[in-house]
C-alpha cells in the first residue's frame, strides 16, 4: 500500500519523475530483504532521486510480511 508521492517525486539528473515503473521494480527488486533493510533502501534510493529538489507530496509505504 502505498501513496502516490515516492512514483511522482521529481529529481535525477533530468527533473523527471520517478514514475510507477520505477517504483514496482525497485520493490520487486529488494522484495527478499528484511523490512529494516527494504525501508533503507528505498529511502536512500528516494533521496538520492531527489537531490536538490523539494518533496513535492507525502510519501507513504506500508509493507507487511506475510
């Protein structure tokens, strides 16, 4: 479950989008790490995204482990 703010933030080298694409493979990608270790990649992989830019939105991820 997730917000819309992490596949809409704006950064790189272009001020693109990170899209919905990029999102579903970065979690797919990690899907085998540990929650601690899925949260910290995907906020060191956010916030290298997003370099200068400003959070345009709230960014919002449940993950639950079944």
């Amino acid at each position: 479950l997730f917000s819309d703010g992490f596949a809409d933030q704006f950064g790189g080298d272009k001020r693109k989008k990170f899209k919905y694409s990029r999102f579903r493979e970065l979690i797919t990608e990690h899907a085998d790490l540990s929650m601690p270790r899925q949260q910290q990649v995907l906020s060191d992989t956010i916030r290298e995204w997003q370099g200068k830019y400003e959070q345009i939105d709230d960014m919002v991820i449940v993950g639950i482990r079944i």
